[in-house]
C-alpha cells in the first residue's frame, strides 16, 4: 500500500489521500476515495490516467457531483475530480473544458448575444462533461442541440479522439460516454444561437424561477433521479383511475416524479432520506442521509411504481459502491 502511495505521489505531486466524497457530491454522502486527484488540465487528466494504468488501478471520475451517489464505502482505487475549466468564445461557438459549470456557462454566453443554453441555467453544480454524459434536457431543450463535437480520453488506451455530435449517440438521457464506460469528456465544441441579449436574460430568469419554485434546493440531493419514461398507458383500468395520464400520452412522455406521488410515495422517508413533496422525483437528504436509505427509497420509488402502472423506471443517477 505505501509502494502505491509513494509511486502515485511521484507522478501525481497534487495528490491526496482519504478524502471523504461526501464533499464532492451533491447529495452530501459518500465515504472516502482511497486516491484522490483534481484535474485542472487535459496533462493533469493525462498523467493521472497514465500513471493509474500503469499501476492497474481502479479509476473513476466526477465533475460537480451531481447525479451521483456514493456508498459509505467510497472507492478503492483513484477517483479523478475533472476541474478543466478553460471557456474560449469564437463567433457563436464556444469550446468549455468538462469542468465548466454549465449555468454559468450560459450567463456568459447571454453576455455575449449566444442563444441555447438558456434551458441549464440554475442547475446546480452541473458542469459541461456531465451533462453530454447523461445528455441532459429540460424545458423542451436538450445538450445535443448545442453539440458540434466532443473530445474524450480512452482510460483503457489512453489516446484523445475528437467525436462528432453524431458519434456522441445521443439518445434520452444517454450517450456513448454514458454506455461505454472508458470514455472520459475533455471538452466540447458548442455552437450557440446569435440572438438579442435582453430575450436570452429574459429566458435564463424565467427557467431559474421555475427550478426555485419547483425544484427542493433547500436540500442536498443528486438533482432528478429517474428518467422520464418515454412511453404510452394504454391499460383501459389504469387511465380511467388517472384521467390526467391522457395528456401524458399525448406527448408519449411521462413524468417520473407524478408516477410515484401517485403511488403514494410522496414525503415517504427511510432513515434521514426523503421522497420531496415538491417533487418527488428528486430525493433529498434531511441532514445525515445515509446511501442506503437513498438507494432503498430508489428501489422503493421502483417496485411501487411498476406495480401500480406496470412501468420500470430507470435511474438518472449513478451508483458507485453497490
């Protein structure tokens, strides 16, 4: 264990040790990282899957830990915080490190008259990387509109490759990044919207009062945890019980958080772990949340589901240690 310490400290000078990553989630839980390393460039990120390799380590990465939730058991191996954060604006492009908080992204991009990324801003701690890892959407926009190409790391070969949006595969809250679980984000190449700047500021603050109205962010938690299912009830006995799924259908989206409030699951608490009523497709933790009540509330929120619309939910969030 020391020989380990001692190799990884030579080639990775910033490195620290037992660091609890309750600190770098936005749940506020998780136990400690054996190894754990903050890229804050493309070499950082290089060196430090380079030396991992060699030492046929473990490696996992975050960006601002949302999404994530992190056993009491932590990570054996080296954890990587990706903090790239360069933002170079040519014209209506912007090229964003995959450490780049995605809301302030889209402040900056409002500054300069850059139109499509409205949709991100007040999402907290959301960063570039992770939201073409999961392809995240919201308010009919989704990361694929902005998307001109992705450069990524292999862990495995540890060679750069630049992906076109197309090679990205993006799909509802996935992407090839997502499935294949060697890729590492770099940066991103957007390609924003020229568009009147009191419009786009106008946007960015009507989406914001939306998510603080409408969203617990009083309370630590990973942000959504299941994916909308996209998907139509035809069951005659279940549409009658719930009229309201009609306009689900219609759109052939729908919403997690009224699939559970409608199994009764609103509120519902195990240990310091709580499905919102605001809305229940977000888990909060009250303050000493364990992971394990998390992920019991998750499994929870499935089968209740499942038995009273016959619909499997898919978990937006990662898991790390179970």
């Amino acid at each position: 264990m020391l020989k380990n310490s001692q190799k990884l400290s030579k080639f990775l000078p910033k490195l620290q040790k037992k660091v609890l990553l309750k600190n770098h989630t936005t749940f506020k839980i998780g136990g400690p990282a054996e190894y754990f390393f903050v890229a804050d460039s493309k070499e950082d990120l290089i060196s430090a899957v380079r030396t991992a390799k060699k030492m046929k380590m473990p490696v996992f990465i975050i960006g601002g830990g949302s999404n994530l939730l992190i056993s009491e058991k932590g990570f054996r191996g080296l954890v990587i915080k990706m903090n790239i954060d360069d933002i170079i604006f040519h014209n209506n492009k912007v090229m964003a490190g995959a450490g780049v908080n995605l809301s302030k992204l889209a402040y900056l991009s409002a500054d300069k008259g850059l139109s499509g990324l409205e949709w991100a801003s007040g999402i907290p701690r959301a960063t570039v990387g992770g939201a073409i890892y999961g392809h995240a959407q919201a308010f009919g926009a989704k990361m694929s509109d902005a998307v001109k190409s992705v450069e990524a790391i292999n862990l495995k070969t540890r060679r750069i490759k630049i992906f076109s949006k197309n090679q990205c595969q993006f799909s509802l809250k996935n992407s090839v990044f997502k499935n294949k679980k060697n890729l590492a984000i770099v940066s991103a190449v957007l390609e924003l919207r020229k568009n009147n700047k009191k419009e786009i500021k106008k946007l960015i603050r009507k989406f914001s009062v939306y998510r603080k109205k409408g969203h617990p962010l009083n309370f630590p938690s990973a942000g959504s945890v299941f994916v909308n299912p996209e998907t139509k009830i035809k069951n005659k006995k279940i549409l009658a019980k719930y009229p309201e799924l009609a306009q689900f259908n219609e759109k052939g989206v729908i919403s997690a958080g009224y699939l559970i409030q409608k199994s009764g699951l609103a509120g519902k608490k195990i240990g310091r772990a709580q499905i919102s009523k605001l809305h229940c497709n977000f888990i909060i933790n009250l303050g000493g949340a364990k992971a394990e009540d998390v992920f019991s509330l998750v499994k929870l929120a499935q089968k209740k589901v499942k038995n009273n619309f016959g619909i499997f939910l898919v978990p937006e969030v990662r898991f790390l240690g179970f």
